[in-house]
C-alpha cells in the first residue's frame, strides 16, 4: 500500500496536520476540525494509501514557507499541490488558487467562476471539503453580503487571517 507522510504542526493559529504523497503537499489542515476524519478518510482511499508519521521535504518546505505567511513575509506559496476529491471539488479548489492574497469572493462568484451559479451549495461544500488549507485559500470566501461564514478551523481564525492579509471585515 501507498505511504501518505505526515506530520502535526503547532502555529500561532492551531494544531495542523500537513501531509505529502509522491513529492506533492495533498494535506494542510487543522488537526481538530469537526470534518477530519472525512476529509483523511476521502485522502486516504483516493490515494489508496495510509498515513506515516515521517517528515519529508515538502513538508518541510510546508512548514516554511506557511512560518513566512503567518509572519507576513509570503503572499503565495510554490508548494506542489495534489487535490484529492471529486472533479467538482477539484474546480472549486482550482477557482479558489485564483483569489489572490488581500481580497475576498462569494461562494455565489466561485459558482459563477466555475460556469455553474446554481451550484451556490454544492460549492459552499466544497469549499469546506478542502483539504489544503491556507494554500488552497478557503479562509478567503465570505457569505453573499461579506458576512463571515464557516471555516474548518474556526471563525476566529478566519478572522485572524484575513487580518493578516489586511482584508478589512464590515
């Protein structure tokens, strides 16, 4: 069976877990979401592999390069990403690395960005489906009148990192 290396990571916004698989970062996610065993069981059977707890090079890399974000010193990440979901899931995750760092969209825009505006839910679902957390830049999506809705590691860290990017909230 296939290896999926991971490791847990404390940061000044939670516990993480970040995982790699064949050279790509395929999990960064806060290690006590509600949705944690979905989301490594989706991973894990996509893969048809298991986790490992070992360190390797993307993940180290990982851990750098989101050390710059949270300090302020990084605005994109050049990490390899492998996104483990259904195809739907893939393009609203595929739209969300199109929101840059400092501005927000609507899961209402991200359904229009797919070419799919009736799919508001299905992409809200998504969205709370990822599982490349802060790379894949879920924090950035706000309810349809810039309020601020769900988030897997929850609202106040949302909030924390919208902060960060200087992302004034209403």
């Amino acid at each position: 069976m296939n290896r999926i290396n991971i490791q847990y990571y404390k940061t000044k916004i939670g516990e993480l877990i970040i995982g790699s698989f064949d050279g790509k970062l395929c999990l960064l996610d806060f290690r006590y979401r509600k949705l944690r065993k979905i989301v490594d069981d989706r991973i894990k059977e996509g893969l048809n592999a298991h986790f490992v707890e070992q360190p390797d090079e993307i993940i180290e890399k990982t851990k750098t390069q989101l050390d710059e974000y949270l300090g302020g010193e990084r605005k994109e990440f050049d990490i390899p990403l492998l996104m483990v979901g259904t195809d739907f899931q893939k393009s609203v995750w595929s739209a969300l690395l199109n929101v840059s760092y400092g501005t927000t969209s609507t899961y209402l825009q991200l359904a229009r960005n797919i070419n799919n505006e009736k799919a508001v839910r299905a992409v809200a679902g998504a969205n709370g489906a990822n599982a490349i957390g802060i790379i894949i830049p879920c924090h950035r999506i706000m309810g349809s009148k810039g309020d601020l809705v769900g988030y897997g590691g929850g609202l106040a860290v949302k909030k924390r990192l919208l902060k960060l990017e200087r992302i004034t909230l209403f």
